[in-house]
C-alpha cells in the first residue's frame, strides 16, 4: 500500500512496488489525461511532474516517488505557468489529435518553471524527448515563447 | 420517436440555385424531433469512395447519415458519421452549417453518429469512413444545403406568424428578425411549427462574398479540453467493473498458436486469466503493468507457418522482377514509342519506396462487453459501421445488439481504417466475463500494423534537342490496398488510389506522349494499407524525383523547367511561383545547402513545396525551412488548412528521413521508437504555408502536405550534394560516401 501525494491531495494505491507510475496514475486511480505512447521512456506523452521535475511516469516505479509532489496534467492549469501555457497553445491553435499534447505541456510548463525565457536550443533541450505524430512542433515552439512573455 | 412517421419527404433541386452549380439532387427530410423541436435528416456522401462511385443521393431508398437537430433552447446538433482524429472536422464541417443556418458556431455542438441506429444500417455495406481527405470536400454542398434549408423554413415560420411577407424577413444570429417592424423570434421558438412546414422547392445557398464564418479561422471546438487532461480517447475508456488486457499475436505474419504455458503468468498479482486465440494470446488483468508482466512471463508455442523465412529482400526481389512485365495499362496517351525513337536523349531512373507503419500517438486499444443478447464496443475508428460489422459476426449477434460507442482518435494517419484490432478484440471479450480494454504495447502497434506498402518504379522518359520531355513512361509495382479493403473498388486490374498523380489525375504537366502501366504485386504474408498520403506518397515522390532528373539532364533550373510544362494548369503554375518567391528560389545559399521543389495536383488540391537542407560530412540531413503553396479551392478554415499542412510535411519528413519496416525470417525487425524512429522538436524545420485565394470547390488538405514533401527533400538533397536518392528513406552513408 502506498500514499502518493498527487496534485495536492494524499491518495492510497495498493499496487507493486515496481508498477510503473503511469499505471497507477491511469488503471489504478483512473487519470487518464496522462498518456501511454511507448513504455520504454522514448515518447514522453506520459511525463508528469515529481517535485517540480519532469518525468517519464512510464518507467518510474511507484516507489521511487513515494513522499514526493507529484503533478499531472488534470491539475497543472492550476499553477499560473500552467494555464499560461494552456492558454498559449489553445490561442495558437497548437492541438490535432490532442494525445501526446499532456505530455508537451507538463514538459513546456517545466522548462518555463525553471528557464522563464527560453531561447530555441532551451526549447529543443527540454522538447526533443517528446513525440508529436500530429507534427505540431512549429506551434508548440511559438506557444512556449507566448507563454513565456510576461503577464500584461 | 420514429424518424420514418409524419415525413416530409422533398427533393430539393438545387441545380437550380442561382450562383451555385449544384448538379445533383439531394434528399433532404424534415420532421419533428424526439423531446420536442426539429430534425433534419440527409444524406452525406460517404466519404472515402465519394471518387469512384456512384453519387450516393441517386439510391432509392432514403438512409439518411447525418442529422441536424434544432431544440426548442435553439441549440443546434449535428450528428454525423465523420470522427476527429486531429484534422479540425469538429469544427469545419459545423462551420459549414452555422453558415448557411445563420448561428455562431459556439451554438453549434457536435454528436458522433453511431452505426447502431435503425437508420444508418444502410450504411453498413457502403463504406462509412473517414479518410482520404475527404469529409470536407463531400460534406460541402449538402451539409450548406442542409442548413440554408432550415435557416429558409424558420424565415417562412415567422413570417407566417408575424402574417408577413418571408422575403420581408431574414435570419441572424439565431433569431429571423422582420427590419421594418423590428420583430424578432428566436429559432428555438420556430421549430415545433417549422417541422410541419413543407420543404421549399428552391433553396438559396449564400453567394461566397456573403460568407462571414466559411474563410475565417474559427477557434477548434475540440480542443479545450485536449489541454487539460480532459478529452476521452479510446485508450481512456473506464467501464465499471472493466478488466485491462494486453495482446500478443504471432510474431511471425500468418502463424498460428500452437500452446502456452501459463502457470507463471498465472501467480502475477493482478493477473486473472490467459486468452487463447488462433493466432494470438491476451492476458486479462487488473492493470496494464500486470497484463504486461503476464504477457513475459507466458511460455508460448507458435507455428510460424509458410512466412518464417520471409525477408525484405525476397519482398524486393518479387517486386523488381513484377517490374520487368508490361503491367495494366492506366493511361496511354499519344504515341510514346514512336516519340522516344525519336527523342535526342533517354533517360531511365529506378525508384523505391519501403513498407511504413503508422504508429499513431495513441496505441491501438479496443474495449469490449460482450453479453448474451447484445455487446458493447467503445473504440477510436475511422469505419464505424465496419467496426459494428465485424463485432456482429465474431459475436453472432444481430448489427443492432451491437453498440459502437465512437471515442476520439489519438491519430489516424489510415491505421484506423481497419478493423483487425476490433476484430481481435471482440474475440478476447467473447471469452472473459464483463467487459475488458484490449491495449496494445507499442511494439505490438509496430510489429502488427497494416504497412504503406512497398513499392517498386520504373521510369524512363525522351528528351527532345531542347531538353524538354516527348515522351514519358512510368511503369510501378506493388500492393493494391483496395483489392482487399474493398474489393470492387479494384477493376481490370487497377483501383482509385495505387496511381493517383500518376494515371489518374496525371502529373499536371504537359506529357504529350505518356505511358502509365501497374503491376499488381502483393507481398507474401504483410498486410497492406492506407497511410497518410496513401497512393500519392509513392507517386508524387516519383514523379516529381524524375522530372527533377530530366531538368538536371536539360541543364534547366527545376522550377523553370516545371514551369514551362506548366502551361496548362494555371492552378499548378501559380502554386508553384508563390512557392518559389516566398522560397526566394534562386537565391545563393552556402556550400552543403539546397533548394529543392515540387509540385502536385492530388486529393483536388493543388500543393507547391520548397524544401531547404543541410547536409554536413557525415551524410546528416537537416531541413531548415519548408515554404507550401497551397490553392484547395474554398478554404473553410485558414488555419486548420494551415495546420493540416504543417502536420502533413512534419509526417513526410519523418518517412523520408527515417522510416523503414524490414522484414527478416517473417518477422518485422524494428518495435518502438528507438528503433522506428519519428521526427524530434529539434529536427523540426520552420515551415510557412500560403493559401492561394479560389472560388473553386474545396479540395482535401490531410495527405496533400506529407505526399509532396519526400521529393521537395530529395531534390533539396540532390541540389545540395549532387546525390540522386532514389530509394526512400535517405541513406546517410551514401551521401557520406558522396562526399568523399
């Protein structure tokens, strides 16, 4: 049994200590917005935040985030970064299909958090590890430097 | 409510519409809708084959596919059968109807038709798809048509109210509204009387300068919550009491299972049974990660069967030995013998193109409740009604005890054009009790796809003292997908979609002497299908490869060379000028950079593309910019156009730089993305599109971008390094070695 600290609230997950954190987050605790693309840490639709870092929640055992503040997608837009960046991609229209977006957004809101004017080698650096099939990278490129224009 | 009760059933001859050239008629039928206000029924041509069959409003019997209804709270849904994965069709094909209808698209939601009712079963041996950049382009008249017709008969209901003249009145925003007396009445308060209306016999659909909303960029309405966590894709279905598996077919195309030992798997916590198929085993758990661990731990006997020493290269040797017999003749025009006898110089190219997967962003999952007297199916698909089909035949069941709950698609891209993994699925669930999610791994998606196929081209072309082609010759080898997806589609040898930009249309320059022949050669034991670009990915790559040959052979710039084959598609022509300027083709660029260009007329649409590399020594390809031209006739949504081509080179240039399914003792060698390798923000290039502005009937925008891009690369490739690659995806080591 484990008690995992996810978007600010304590929740109880009976599972292996090895199961990785993106199915418990999914199967376990039914949040789906955090995605499954690849499962060998290749894609990065399934990143979520652990401690404000992003990472591969399909290759994090669930134990090694026992203790640590963890964020996903369904509550990320609730930190003024977040919803910057939300608002950024919707203004720009960066959204097809939608699936890997999750994973691009815990990913941008991340590199804002820590590098609040990215250049384009900061976007690469912290982009590079997750997969659009859509092709939405111009977009997603031009929404994080949106986002990253201060607040009028 | 009964649809077919208290009809009112007219045809609308719309050719006689002023200022629109609408040739066909259309059914259209009015009545009341259930719980009160009113509900159009129509038709919408089926998408995919809306080419090369017959108009679907000429049958006889009315079995309407869409549905507009209109509530008493003035809400307007539409309910139809084609699916979002990602190209905006939530939002442009309402767009279409809150033009005509007179109401802001905020008012307008959207219902995804399942094939389950009585009235679409109809459909069920058509074909009720989404693909093939379509829904658009067939959508466009009678969806308008639809909504002028309401918008026309909620007029004539108020002005019957008001005891006016309906011309005297007119629709805005949700209301009719008479200008001289400044009434007003809200649609929601016309339609239990509009729906005892007769339907006009003439309706007017709106002149293209009127349009206010078709031409903008109207915000996506699927979007929001595909920011937040919130959109439900097939893959995020959660039934109660749902149990999750994980599948694994025969690694080995066409193999059998032979038996399994399971009494490992069997003592994983979370692990509650093991599913014997002919050709598969699933494992059924309480989670993925157990399904998963379950699925390692099964011991498994498999009859890998007359495949199990396949190899691409005996694929590649069938193929290129297809190639040396005259194929079925797709076009002959001219003379090309007599022209190339006479020609000043011959050229002659061999190209190839390998197998592709799909990997959508979301893998394939299927959920399934079979019961005794009906089954439930909640799946991403692009053939719903195929979808209902095959889970009535593996069940047993009657169409209508089976329930298709369409999802959200994470990509398309044609993967979910074929129903083998609903297929698979509903087998699984036949065998567990309750209902259960099928997910597949990844490396399943990859190794189980339905591949773009492989295929071999031979091309050989007379040049005149000038230069200029006299006669041309394109001979092509491979799969035919429709002869298998839908069988009459594939006719004396040929089918639609194999030569598109080839055959039929033909490459829209002037080829006086043209020869186009097909080889129907199917690869042994991998299955074949559509994949973004479908036919044109392969033909347009050769086509526009090899008239980049002949301008190298002539001495000629390739975009002047183009051009002056261009003389008769002006349309052609002007795409490629825009592209070329905003390019500034002709501009010097550094050493170990190019330019290269092509030029396109498929899906209706006409595309212009100018690719910029890099190559450095080690044979590393880098695009910097790609500029598209683009002129799809009327453009409903600017920016959706826009983002349709963006994604679509993105799409092209991961083909063309990395993809490639190998085959070695029937098995595909490659099983996730470090090893099916997908384009990277970093290896993104900027790219700009420009829409030319048409009056012309729309044309599709989901494949055009990705089928133009291979060529534009590769001309750039040749323009920057003197390499020709001929054979798809680009081999680094050849242009090392090039270099050298």
């Amino acid at each position: 049994m484990f008690t995992l600290n996810i978007n600010g609230k304590d929740c109880e997950a009976n599972v292996p200590e090895d199961m990785p954190l993106l199915w418990v987050l999914r199967d376990v605790l039914g949040m789906t917005g955090t995605k499954f693309g690849c499962g060998i840490a290749q894609c990065g639709v399934c990143t979520v935040h652990v401690d404000g870092q992003p990472i591969r929640s399909c290759v994090m055992p669930v134990v090694a985030v026992r203790g640590k503040k963890i964020m996903t997608i369904e509550a990320v837009g609730q930190t003024p970064t977040g919803a910057n960046v939300q608002k950024a991609w919707l203004d720009l229209e960066v959204v097809q299909c939608g699936y890997c977006q999750s994973g691009q957004i815990m990913c941008a809101v991340a590199l804002l958090a820590a590098t609040p004017q990215p250049n384009d080698a900061d976007i690469d650096a912290a982009m590079a590890g997750t997969i659009c099939r859509c092709g939405t990278y111009t977009r997603i490129r031009a929404a994080i430097k949106r986002a990253a224009q201060p607040l009028k | 409510m009964d649809l077919d009760q208290r009809l009112n059933v007219t045809k609308i001859d719309t050719g006689a519409v002023s200022e629109n050239s609408l040739s066909r008629r259309t059914f259209l039928k009015v009545s009341a809708a259930a719980g009160g206000g009113l509900l159009l029924s129509f038709i919408l041509p089926r998408t995919i084959l809306s080419r090369e069959t017959a108009d679907a409003t000429t049958v006889e019997v009315f079995a309407p596919n869409a549905f507009i209804r209109i509530g008493r709270d003035g809400w307007v849904t539409l309910i139809m059968p084609y699916v979002e994965m990602g190209q905006g069709t939530y939002t442009s094909i309402p767009m279409l109807i809150a033009e005509e209808l007179e109401v802001d698209l905020t008012q307008v939601t959207l219902e995804a038709a399942p094939p389950n009712e009585r009235h679409y079963a109809n459909s069920i041996f058509q074909i009720q798809a989404t693909g093939g950049s379509t829904s658009v382009r067939a959508a466009w008249e009678p969806l308008r048509l639809a909504g002028a017709t309401a918008r026309m008969m909620l007029v004539s209901a108020a002005a019957q109210n008001w005891k006016v003249d309906p011309t005297a009145c007119h629709a805005e925003k949700g209301e009719v509204i008479h200008a001289t007396s400044g009434r007003r009445l809200k649609y929601g308060a016309l339609v239990d009387t509009v729906a005892m209306l007769p339907i006009p016999d003439r309706v007017v659909l709106k002149a293209p300068e009127n349009f206010t909303l078709i031409g903008t960029s109207a915000k996506r309405l699927d979007t929001p919550d595909k920011v937040n966590g919130k959109a439900q894709f097939s893959i995020d279905v959660m039934i109660p009491g749902m149990k999750i598996a994980t599948v694994a077919a025969c690694p080995v195309f066409g193999g059998k299972l032979v038996g399994v030992d399971d009494s490992n798997a069997k003592r994983i916590k979370g692990v509650h049974q093991v599913v014997l198929l002919d050709n598969a085993v699933a494992v059924i758990a309480d989670h993925m990660w157990a399904a998963k661990q379950g699925l390692a731990a099964l011991d498994i006997q498999w009859d890998e069967g007359p495949n199990a020493t396949l190899s691409s290269a005996e694929i590649i040797r069938q193929l290129e030995t297809a190639l040396l017999k005259p194929g079925v003749i797709a076009r002959k025009d001219g003379d090309v013998a007599k022209a190339m006898a006479g020609a000043a110089m011959r050229i002659e190219a061999l190209y190839q193109m390998p197998f592709l997967a799909h990997a959508t962003m979301e893998p394939l999952s299927c959920t399934v409740h079979v019961r005794k007297n009906g089954c439930d199916v909640w799946v991403g698909s692009q053939v719903l009604a195929r979808a209902q089909a095959t889970a009535a035949e593996v069940t047993g069941l009657p169409l209508e005890k089976i329930l298709v709950h369409n999802q959200l698609l994470g990509g398309g891209f044609g993967r979910r054009l074929e129903v083998d993994f609903i297929t698979q699925a509903v087998q699984i669930a036949k065998q567990v009790d309750g209902p259960v999610k099928v997910v597949w791994t990844r490396e399943e998606d990859i190794q189980h796809d339905i591949y773009r196929p492989y295929y071999c081209d031979r091309m050989v072309a007379g040049l005149d003292k000038s230069g200029m082609p006299v006669a041309w010759s394109h001979r092509s080898a491979g799969s035919s997908i429709y002869a298998r997806w839908h069988p009459p589609a594939f006719k004396d040898g040929l089918d639609p979609d194999v030569l598109e930009g080839a055959a039929e249309p033909p490459p829209p320059y002037a080829l006086p002497n043209m020869l186009v022949e097909y080889v129907r050669q199917e690869p042994p034991g991998i299955p074949t299908g559509f994949w973004r670009g479908v036919g044109p990915t392969h033909n347009v790559f050769v086509v526009e490869s090899f008239i980049d040959e002949l301008a190298a052979a002539a001495k000629k710039d390739p975009v002047e060379y183009r051009r002056a084959l261009l003389g008769t598609s002006p349309r052609a022509k002007a795409v490629l000028e825009l592209a070329a300027e905003k390019a500034g083709w002709g501009q010097p660029l550094p050493e170990g950079r190019g330019r290269g260009v092509s030029v396109q007329f498929v899906f209706g649409s006409y595309v212009a593309q100018v690719a910029e590399v890099q190559v450095d020594k080690n044979g590393e390809v880098r695009v910097t910019r790609v500029v598209c031209a683009v002129d799809c006739g009327v453009v409903v949504n600017p920016d959706t156009v826009k983002a349709q081509m963006e994604g679509g080179i993105m799409f092209g240039l991961a083909a063309a730089l990395f993809s490639e399914i190998t085959v070695k003792n029937g098995r595909v060698e490659q099983s996730n993305f470090n090893d099916y390798r997908m384009l990277r923000m970093n290896e993104a290039p900027a790219i700009e599109v420009y829409l030319v502005k048409s009056g012309e009937a729309p044309g599709g925008i989901g494949e055009p971008g990705t089928s133009a891009l291979a060529p534009a690369l590769t001309n750039a490739i040749f323009a920057a390094t003197g390499t020709r690659i001929r054979k798809l995806p680009v081999n680094r080591v050849e242009l090392r070695s090039a270099k050298l």
